[in-house]
C-alpha cells in the first residue's frame, strides 16, 4: 500500500508544481533606483519573478525574446539565416528531451519559481504588443525554457567551439591561454586592512547582448534577497551578494567535453560498432523555419549512445559527451544558492553538483572565505588520452559516474587570509606554500595548471600589501598593466617582439623602440600600448598555423612591420594613442577606451571600420562587497559598463558609463527602506 500512496504524493506534487502561482499584481512593487536599477519586492518568491521579468523586458525585451525562440528552436523565425546554425544546434543537442525525463523530480519552488517568471514575461508581451518580435514567442512552455538554460550552458561549456572543430575537419583540443573570463577576489578579516571580510565580482563578459550583464535586487518575504548580475531571460541573480555572503563566478577550463570518432563502414550504414556489436544511428530531422523563406528547411542529425552526433565533411562520424547535456538542474542549483543564509547551506546547494563549470569564489558575514574550480567531472578511464578524440567503439570510454564535490580542488580560510581567480590555475589561488598540489587530482580532469597575465599581476600586486584595504582592492581590480613578463595570450612566447634590434631594422625603429620603452599600462594616452594591442590582434595574420613555438625573429619583424604599415595607412604617422584607436561605443556615440586583453581591467575588442577597434567584451558588471564589523548589511559598490536600459532614448542607456570608464562606483544597497526613499520612481506592473 505504501507504494501507490507515495506515487500519489509525487504526483500531487508535480501537479501542483506545474499549476501557475497565484500572482498578486498590486503586491509587487518595483523601485527604479537614480540608475534605474530595479529593485523587485514582493510578498513570495513566484511574485518577485514576475517583477523581475516584467522590469527586465521594459529594459531588454527584444534580446529576452532571442532566448525564448532559441529554446523552441524558432531563432530562425526572427533572425533569418543567422538564426538557424543556432535551432540547428538546438535540435542537435535535445536538452529539451533531458529537460522533460528530470522536470518531474525537480523542486517545486523553484519550478514556481519559474513559472512566476515566465508569466511576468507573457503579461508583459500582452500589454506591449507591438514589441513583440514574432508569433512564435508565446506561450512560453516551462520545458522550453529549462531547455534554453541547459543549451546557453553547453556553450559556455565549449559545444560552439567543438561543433566548428568537427565540422572543418579539425580535431577538437583543448583551451590554452586566453584574453577573456571574469576575475574574482575574496579577502578574509587577517588580510583586511579594517578586519572586514572582503569579496570582488568581476565578469568579463559581452558588454551588450545576450550574455551581458544586467543587474537587479530582488527581494521577497520568504527570505529571498540578493542583489547582483543575470543574463537576459534569467529569473534569479548568477552571481552577487545577500545580507549574510557574497560569490562572484569566473569562467574555467577543465574538460568540460569529449569528442569521439564513431567506427563506421560501408557494409553496415546507419550503424556503428561498440564492442563488437552494430548500433543503429538515430536519426533526427531538425526541421528549421527561417524568416524570408515561404518554406522550413531540414537537416538530419544523428545520436549515439555518445551523445549528439555529427558528420564531417570527410564522411566521419564524432559524438559530443557533455555533463551539461545530461543534468537540467543547473538553474535550480542558483536557485538554492540564491536562498542559502550561510556557508553551511550554500555548501548544500554546492552539493547538488547541477552546475557543470564555473570557478566559484566566496566571502560571507562569518568571516568564512571559500574558492572552489567546480564542474561536474565524471570518473574517466585512464586508458585513454583525454586530451585528443577519443575511439567511439568501446563503452571503456563511455563515463557514466561523477565525483562528488570534496573531490574537486577547493580552499577553505587559507591562512594568507586571501583567494583569487582570474581563469587560471586552481592551483595558484592563494599563497604559494598553501597552494593545492596538482598531483592530488584527477589529471583527466584537464584542469588549468598555468598563470595568465592578469593571474601573474594580481598576485604580484597582492604580495605588495601585508593588509589589503577597500580602495586597495579596487585599485588592484582596476589595474591596467600587464606583468613585466608578458605571457602572450596566443600561449606562445612572443618575447622577441620586445627585443628587437632597431638598428637591424632602422625602418621600424619607431615601433621596436616604442615597444621597448613602454611600461606595459593599457593607458589611453600610451603609444607602446598601442603598438602592443594592433600586434597582438594582427599576430594571426603573421602566424596562420596553430603552432606553440616561441614566435621567431623573422615573424616578429613581420608582425612589427604590419603595425608600422598599419598606422601610417589609416592615420599617416605613428605616434598613435592606444585611446584613439580603440573605443567605447553606445549607440551613435564613442569615447576613447583604455585596457587590453588579460590585463585585471580587460578589454577585448572588435573591427570597427577598418582603422579602429571597439570594445565588445570586457570588464562589465563589477561589484565590490564588505561585510561590516558591527554586522548588519553589507557594504556594497558596483557599476556595469553602460546603464540599465537598452533603449537610446532613456537617460539610463549610458548613465554609467562616465563612471565606468574612470574606474568608479555607485553605493548600493539590500536595505528596503533606503531604497524606497530614495528611489527614483516605484509603480507595479500594469
């Protein structure tokens, strides 16, 4: 008798789950602070969703929109061929059937939660209709959108790199040093020049677009109160601070994906060998609909027991195997780390071991500092090289189990009272003789094991204070100088290029020695930096191979050549400000932009004409947070790269850039009272 009555309890369960929570409109409040950040109050959890989403879409509708057509696999329909390669891909990973074997077991308030939210966007295209890109974007289906969440974390864990890979021939390998990621600081009271524990939240991010920050605080009466960044479409904060700790996310890049070659021939087609045994191919027609074609279009994709299955252009077939294509909990993990009061239950939520990536850095009110290089990493046979493309004819290389947390390399209050993470090595986090030992870990998992610029100078810049305080750690998160030996984000030695004989080469005099005589600072006002920055994204059209070695004299000549020629092409001299060529851009205006890649104030750019760049990705949603001595809620100061609003005419496009561009901060606050009073303008949605 038990059985049934625990069927029926689960069932119950469910369906109460998937009823629509009772909203009350005139409950939710939404105060728009003098930047326009919104801040959500609301009696439950389900309400504030609904205040998230709808002030959220009066800033960004148009991009939430993007996420919603991605998860039913209509981008197309808005996009036109730009949006298909991304259904396709949709279609070819399927979260959507993982999304629907897991729903059922998944946490009631969090699937309220979620429907809050995706009501608050519904009630908002109802009342906007003109905003509305398309037919196919309501009703929004709660598997849909977990669907979504799952696909925009496979490609953060690398599928839009791998699926090129296979498909141009390549093989897929893995990340070696790179320009972009997020840092993050955590300063325990020893280290604390005031004794107050300490925590920075730095993402690099895209500075506009679907993956661009967007800050909120959202605030219940069932203890949900966070303040910190989300991406469009998010119904909760990825990474900010709470009355009791704080986190801050970096991107890792331990192996989050394999890739193996599938054993096929003629005689057997639609079939592949395992063990001996033929296996039929699933087969899949991805149908995709594509805005200007009166007609959908197909495309076949292919599953094994693998994974997601392509073809390359030679014939060959290669299985994708993710952990974050067979877990849809990810977004409930935030969820419950968003509700944790302290370090004990954010551990729990930790533990649910959902969240397939990410570096999680941590600071709490109890003065308790916490790094850990998380992933969701299955025990892989040590047969095989995990580094390369695997065989797809054997189930020894077909992992099925996952390591629980404690075995992942973490700390926890590390004498030296200080943790940091700039997509380094999890073993250079802190002091060296604290340090983990690489040894101790799974050397499958492919973790980092090397600095970075931005690594090597926040450490070099920490080891010169005995006590860190608040402007300290500002100064360090906002410095733009890169080490005094400069690892070449390529991951190659590109030392000769500073070491140049200008009286070898009197032509490119001007360059060699302004190169040599710069002091690494990213400053607008720096020639050298300049110089740097025009090598440093012209250096693969000098090198087109995917060699490692130490650049050559011959190529360094080359590459100084091509920045000599460069300059006086498209500004007739070179003595050219780094400011004059790359720039900040909102909407028809631009402003000189200081920082490079991997320096601790990042910028990456991109072409903007054919004589300037522009910054597309960086330093963007930036939070400093201090957990006082006395108690009471933390002090906190953040800025994001432009302003809350998306749309040009509201004063809140680019409010805060000024600010971001001189390295400075606004106050914030959890503080409901403060907030109300100060507030710019509070209203319910309509």
């Amino acid at each position: 008798m038990k059985l049934p009555l625990i069927a029926l309890c689960l069932f119950t369960f469910w369906a109460n789950a998937q009823q629509q929570p009772i909203i009350h409109k005139d409950k939710i409040t939404i105060a728009r602070d003098s930047y326009g950040v919104p801040h959500i109050f609301a009696p439950t959890d389900p309400e504030v969703a609904y205040g998230l989403a709808w002030a959220h879409s009066e800033d960004d509708f148009k991009t939430i929109q993007t996420l919603i057509l991605t998860g039913k696999g209509k981008l197309g329909t808005h996009l036109g061929k730009k949006g298909a390669p991304v259904d396709f891909v949709f279609g070819l990973l399927n979260t959507r059937k993982v999304v629907d074997q897991q729903i059922k077991a998944m946490d009631p308030r969090f699937l309220q939660l979620v429907q809050g939210y995706l009501m608050g966007l519904e009630a908002y295209g109802k009342a906007h209709p003109s905003e509305v890109v398309n037919k196919h974007v309501f009703p929004i289906a709660i598997e849909d959108y977990i669907a979504t969440t799952m696909f925009s974390v496979a490609i953060f864990c690398g599928v839009d790199k791998a699926l090129p890979k296979i498909l141009d021939g390549s093989i897929p390998s893995l990340p070696g040093f790179t320009g972009e990621g997020s840092n993050a600081f955590a300063i325990k009271s020893s280290k604390s020049a005031t004794g107050e524990p300490m925590l920075v939240i730095n993402a690099h991010q895209p500075i506009e677009g679907a993956t661009a920050f967007y800050e909120a605080h959202v605030q219940s009466e069932e203890g949900w109160n966070i303040l910190g960044g989300l991406f469009p479409g998010g119904p909760l904060i990825f990474h900010g601070v709470t009355p009791n700790l704080a986190w801050a996310h970096t991107v890792n890049f331990q192996d989050k994906i394999d890739v193996y070659q599938l054993k096929t021939d003629k005689a057997h087609p639609g079939q592949y060998e395992v063990d001996g045994e033929w296996l039929p191919l699933v087969k899949r027609r991805i149908k995709l609909n594509i805005k200007g074609i009166p007609f959908s279009v197909s495309k076949m994709a292919y599953e094994s027991i693998y994974g997601p299955t392509v073809k390359s252009p030679k014939g060959a077939y290669f299985s994708l195997r993710l952990p974050s294509l067979m877990d849809a909990g990810a977004l409930q993990q935030w969820y419950a780390m968003n509700r944790s009061t302290n370090f004990t239950e954010f551990k729990a939520a930790l533990n649910q071991n959902h969240l397939p990536m990410f570096n999680i850095m941590y600071a709490d009110k109890e003065d308790n500092i916490f790094y850990i290089s998380n992933g969701k990493m299955p025990y892989r046979n040590p047969k095989f090289n995990w580094a390369s493309t695997l065989p797809g004819n054997t189930r020894e290389t077909l992992w099925e189990k996952f390591k629980p947390l404690n075995e992942l390399p973490q700390h926890l209050n590390p004498a030296a009272g200080y943790l940091f993470n700039t997509n380094h090595s999890p073993f250079m986090a802190t002091a060296v003789n604290e340090n983990l030992n690489p040894a101790n870990y799974d050397k499958y998992d492919g973790y980092e094991t090397y600095h970075n610029n931005r690594s090597q100078r926040a450490k070099d810049l920490i080891d010169t204070y005995d006590k860190i305080g608040w402007e300290d750690l500002k100064r360090i998160k906002f410095d733009r100088q890169l080490p005094a030996k400069i690892l070449y984000p390529y991951g190659y030695d590109a030392s000769v290029l500073f070491t140049l004989d200008a009286a070898k080469y009197p032509s490119l005099a001007t360059i060699i020695k302004g190169l040599k005589e710069w002091d690494h600072v990213t400053n607008i006002e720096s020639i050298g930096a300049l110089y740097y920055n025009i090598a440093y994204y012209g250096a693969s059209k000098i090198r087109k191979n995917a060699s490692k070695d130490p650049l050559t004299e011959s190529e360094a000549v080359e590459l100084t050549q091509y920045v000599h020629d460069f300059l006086l092409k498209h500004y007739g001299r070179l003595d050219v400000t780094l400011g004059e060529f790359q720039r900040l851009k909102r909407g028809d205006q631009d402003w000189p932009q200081a920082g490079m890649p991997d320096v601790l104030a990042a910028v990456m750019s991109e072409p903007m004409g054919e004589s300037q760049r522009k910054m597309n990705s960086g330093d963007a949603y930036i939070g400093f947070v201090k957990f006082p001595k006395g108690g009471g809620l933390p002090l906190i100061e953040t800025v994001n790269t432009f302003g809350a609003s998306s749309h040009p005419e509201s004063k809140h496009f680019a409010d805060q850039r000024e600010l971001y561009q001189a390295q400075k901060t606004k106050v914030m606050t959890l503080d409901k009272a403060e907030i109300l009073k100060n507030a710019e303008r509070i209203y319910q949605p309509d």
